[in-house]
C-alpha cells in the first residue's frame, strides 16, 4: 500500500489529507472520492476536463504512486 497526499495528486497546496491505495487506479478513485467531498471548486473543474486531460493526469499519477515508498 501506498498513501501520498491530495497536494502531492493535484489537489489544493495546503490539503494535506492522505490518500492510500494498493494499485495506481484504487489509489485514484480513492483520492477523487476525496475531493468530490472536500473540494467543490476543483470538482467542477475536473468535470470539465476532456478523455486526453483525464489520461494525461492518470499517466502522471501513475508515476507519482510508482515513485512513491511503501507504507
């Protein structure tokens, strides 16, 4: 398992809440479960983002969870 932070996956520079996941895509899911909760604003701009915005930001979470230690 992995936990990196909602800052460190894109989310606003002062949320520091930790996301965990045992794969890249638990890993997503659990942190958009996150800011569909805390953060409206960023909701809304996520919903707007088109399929080749939504892989760009998958390939580079990917990566950040890949380079991330284990718990």
């Amino acid at each position: 398992m992995k936990q990196i932070t909602c800052a460190q996956m894109g989310g606003p520079a002062t949320c520091n809440f930790a996301i965990s996941g045992n794969s890249p895509e638990e890993w997503a899911t659990n942190g958009m479960q996150h800011v569909m909760e805390a953060h409206p604003d960023l909701r809304e701009q996520i919903k707007g983002m088109s399929k080749e915005e939504t892989d760009e930001w998958m390939e580079d979470a990917r990566a950040k969870f890949e380079a991330a230690p284990e718990m």
